[in-house]
C-alpha cells in the first residue's frame, strides 16, 4: 500500500486508534498523579501532535488547555529549535506568554521519534500546585511575572532519557510542596511516554507515508465539516460587552467586549475593544485567547467529534498586542479568569444573531476555594483546591442543567466530600442546589451550588470568583440567574472578618438581610469552627416567566429550586408551602401582571 491509496477504512482505523491513544495518555496520568487536582478535578490538557505540529488527537480535559497546547508546543520548539531535538528528550514550559496559560499551568512535551525520523509529538499539560510564586496557592495580587513562580521557558527536564537532576532540584528547592510536584511531573511524562508508544506504533505498523496521508485526510474532512458548520449560521457582526469584577489590585471593573463576525464559511473573534492590560493579574497570554476562539467554533460546528487541526481552520483572531487578551511580558497572568467569563460573551454576542441557537449566561465562574497550610497529622504542608458547578443557561427548549462545572472546564470535576476532607482539616455542612438562583424565564435557568466549608485546625483559605458584581444574562425576556457569592460567618465569639481578610468584592447592598460578610475574591485564616460559604451563581432563563407553565413552576417549588415566595414574585404563580398550586390566584395575579 502507497500513501496514494489509502483507503477510508484505513483512514478510519488511523483516526480511531490515534483518539484511543490520547485517552491512554489520560488515563496514564490519573493513575500515576500525586494531587488531586489532577486525578480527581481532572485539571489537565493532554495532545498529539504529527511532525507539522498539527494536532492529531486530544484528550477529555480541560478545553482552554487543549486549545492553548497548539500555541504552546509550537513555541517550545521554535524556542528549543527542531534540529536539537532528541530521543527521549522531554521539555517543560511555564513561561505564560508562550505556555498560554499561567505559570503553574506547566506544559510537558516531548519529541517521538521512529528510529531516527521525528513523527509527532505529545504534549501534557496540569496544573501544579507550587512553584515558588511569592504567596502559597493562587496569587491573588502579583503586578509582574516576576512574582508568580520559576520559570522554564522550553527547558529539557529530559535529555535522550536521562533525567537532569540539576532542572529538578531547582523544581525541588522552588516548591513548598516538592515531592508532590515532582510526583505530578513524573506522571505527565509518563503520559507523554505511552502517547509517543502508541504514536510509534501506528507508524510501524502502517508506515510513515501511510499514516500522514491518513491524517491529511483526517485534517481536511475535519476543516470540511467546521466550514460547513459555520456556513450554515447566520452572517453578520455582533459584538457584547461584560465586566470581570476586579484586577487584584484596584476594585474597578474590567472590560471585556467581543466582536463576532461570521462570514459564509469563516468566523472572526476581534477582542479589540477590551481593556488593556491591566495591573493585576487577570491578564490574558495569546494562546489562552487562542483556545477561547477554538471552543466557541467547535462548539458550534462540530461539537460530537473529536477534534483534530482541521476543526480550527476556520477561525481567525484579533487581539492587540498589550490588550487585555494579548498579555505581553511582564504583565500577570496568575488569575487570568477573563477567559472564562470570556467565552459567555463571545456567546452573548452571538445570541443577538441565533438565539435560537445560544442558551443564556450562565453563571459566569468557577467559583474556585484553596486550602493550604500544615497538615494536623503529619505537620507537613498541604494544598489542596477544588472549583465549584455553576447553573447553565435556559434555552427556548428546555430548563438550563443545574451545578454543571462551567463549559470551558468540559471533563472537569470537582473533589468528593470524602476524599476531600481526608486530605484537607475541614468538614462540610452542606452541599446542595441553592434555591432560587435559576434565571427566571419560560424556560427557567440552572441552579447554582452551595457548599459550606467549616474548618476544623487553624488554615489559611483563599477564593477566586470574579463574577460578583455584574449579572449575566437571559434572553428573549428571560432573567439572569442569581450571582456568585462568598460568605465569610465567622461565629458569634469570631474575630472581626475585616481586621483578618482582604476583601476585593462586597456584596453587602445586594444581601441586605444577611448578616454575613459577602465577598468575592479574598485570601485569609481560618479558625476551628468558622464556616466559609461558597455560593455559584445560576444560569439565565428564556422567555417571559410569566409564560412558564404554572405546573411546571409548582413542581420546581416541591422540588425546592424555587422558593413560594419567589414563585410569586418572578412568575406570578400562587404555590403554597405545601406545594398546593392556586390556579385561580395565578391567573389573577398574572392578569394584573401584564396590565
């Protein structure tokens, strides 16, 4: 068989066999992980790519690390060159304007090589938990790379094999956690192992002119169907506007606009219009932006198949440099939630030309709480993070899901009450869907999640939510859904929150009956006893809620996602406690409504 005759079943096999092998890599990680930020939330982005730096395969992980691998392996080996490229090597990568992500965002990639021929490569890339930034977990207010940890611009860690141990003790002697973070290293390369196996093997078996006519073939047939996807949406030029809380710095808002064009079978994200970069570190490096654009269009076009090079072809990007989307050295990246919120504006946007098509907001954020400290038992230090299920947006056809992670985390999970307080001093009082946090509408939205941490040993605690002051958003008469929240009750005898905690976001005016302190982004110490509560927003609803259905608004009062009172108020539908639903008064009270 020559590459010329390649036949689709061999074609087929070829694509099939490289997807199988990317979920092998991931389940390689998992297995062999120390933290549970990888092995539990699946915090990770895992990719194949051929010799042309084309992605092949990627596995289930987190999205906007998939689609900034692209921009990060290109630039390790421009930076590492081609030609010093060996066997056995293993390059790590955190510098964030080429890693497309923030420094404890650490990309491993390394060369597969068939005898001496390079084929591919496979790329790795999870989150660590330490590496030397100037404060333990996030940091929440660095104003220049230089604060945010070590950094390894395309580094071999590996040479043709052979670890450099010379790398790995400044890894060691940077970490507050050491044998944890090399523990997770080691378990991406062995990731990055099995994936260049694999990869070898199907050019063994096939032969290298076989298997890259394949993936030409699997390239094209993948930007076929984005281009067909795309030319099947409406065109035009939308543009929305939203606003991340804060920078970390200052208490101001911070502008995020983005222009959609789409054009017969081509789509354009301009991000022109967004703040500049900014002091703190919410800024954004270019491949994060990258992998922004990349989910919007798949998730458009293509969203049942795995993704290869091809899908992407179709989109092109417009970002300053020195926007807020276009970090340039040395501006922080630390806290770069932008991209989250991001991707529910490109949505937005795009809603004002197919609402049909869109679901509203939904609740903007991934709600993120870190313990660390010493740990009671062994008195070593500990770390441990977990991000929180938000409600998603209603569309015209169906209530929006409650407590998903946010779209942009796709296979992200969050940590199970009992793994989580074996590892950490804390016990939870409650997890559950927090009423009423669904975006009123025809079509109701998602609710979002409570969870209340109590802390059992004194420990330090840090949140990042960066969606506490503005709302999302419902569409065609829907309400946005409920914001997100942290609650700080520290108990009748506690001390007093603002002599202890910094906080960036109060929420007070909008939680007047409460007598918590609410804020959005802090980092403080916990004694025995006091109660963190973390509250993620709901999605937004569609349509007129006084055109839902009063059953249907009786049976989510008896399911306790909406309260009595507020079935009232936002639906004009009469339930008693009980659940008993007055039809009469309903319809009286909605008359009165809409006159």
């Amino acid at each position: 068989m020559t590459g010329a005759d390649v036949d689709p079943a061999t074609v087929a096999v070829v694509r099939n066999y490289l997807n199988s092998a990317a979920t092998e890599m991931q389940r390689t990680l998992t297995r062999t992980a120390y933290n549970t930020i990888i092995y539990e939330i699946f915090d990770f982005g895992l990719s194949m790519y051929d010799a042309d730096l084309r992605l092949l395969a990627d596995s289930p992980g987190l999205s906007l690390f998939l689609g900034a691998n692209d921009v990060s392996v290109r630039k390790g080996v421009e930076h590492v060159g081609e030609e010093n490229l060996e066997p056995g090597d293993v390059i790590v990568l955190n510098y964030p304007y080429w890693n497309s992500s923030h420094t404890l965002d650490v990309c491993l990639f390394a060369p597969v090589f068939l005898d001496d021929e390079l084929v591919g490569y496979t790329a790795s890339r999870a989150h660590w938990l330490d590496l030397g930034a100037k404060d333990e977990g996030y940091v929440l207010d660095s104003t220049n790379m230089h604060q945010e940890g070590v950094i390894f611009p395309g580094t071999k860690v590996y040479k043709g094999g052979e670890p450099d141990e010379e790398i790995l003790d400044i890894i060691r002697f940077n970490s507050r956690i050491p044998d944890k973070v090399i523990g997770d290293l080691n378990a991406q390369i062995a990731a990055l192992r099995t994936g260049a196996e694999r990869l070898r093997g199907l050019h063994e078996k096939y032969g290298t002119e076989t298997v890259e006519t394949a993936v030409d073939r699997i390239v094209d047939h993948g930007e076929t169907r984005a281009r067909e996807g795309v030319a099947a949406l409406p065109d035009g030029t939308w543009s929305a506007v939203d606003y991340v809380d804060n920078d970390g710095i200052t208490d101001d808002l911070v502008r995020i606009e983005i222009e959609v064009t789409i054009d017969g079978d081509d789509i354009a994200f301009d991000f022109s219009g967004s703040s500049d970069a900014v002091t703190g570190p919410i800024n954004v490096p270019y491949g994060r932006t990258e992998a922004i654009c990349k989910f919007c269009l798949k998730t458009l076009t293509t969203p049942e198949e795995t993704a290869n090079h091809g899908h992407y072809e179709p989109v092109e990007i417009v970002a300053p440099e020195g926007n807020l989307f276009n970090a340039q050295y040395p501006a922080p990246t630390y806290t770069l939630w932008a991209s989250i919120l991001a991707v529910d504006v490109a949505f937005k946007a795009l809603a004002k030309g197919m609402p049909d098509r869109i679901p509203a907001s939904t609740g903007g954020d991934v709600a993120s709480v870190m313990l660390y400290g010493e740990d009671p038992e062994t008195g070593r230090s500990f770390v441990e993070a977990n991000n929180e299920a938000v409600g998603w947006g209603a569309t015209g056809e169906r209530d929006g899901p409650n407590a998903l992670m946010h779209y942009v985390q796709t296979m992200v999970r969050n940590i199970p009450i009992e793994v989580f307080e074996n590892k950490a001093p804390v016990e939870f009082d409650e997890l559950s869907l927090r009423q009423d946090s669904g975006g009123p509408g025809r079509k109701r939205g998602g609710l979002g999640i409570r969870r209340d941490y109590r802390f059992t040993h004194p420990t330090d605690a840090l949140t990042i939510t960066k969606k506490t002051k503005t709302e999302g958003w419902g569409l065609e008469g829907g309400e946005a859904g409920a914001k997100n929240v942290v609650a700080l009750d520290l108990g009748e005898d506690g001390p007093d929150a603002g002599d202890r905690v910094q906080l960036f976001a109060d929420n007070n005016d909008d939680y007047p009956d409460d007598d918590k302190e609410w804020v959005g982004m802090m980092r403080g110490s916990f004694e025995p006893g006091e109660v963190l509560s973390n509250r993620s927003g709901g999605g937004g609803g569609y349509g007129d809620p006084l055109d839902r259905d009063p059953e249907a608004v009786r049976e989510d009062v008896v399911d306790g996602y909406v309260s009595p009172e507020a079935a009232r108020a936002d639906y004009g539908v009469v339930v008693s406690a009980d659940g008993e639903l007055d039809r009469d008064a309903t319809a009286d009270l909605r008359d009165d409504r809409r006159d």
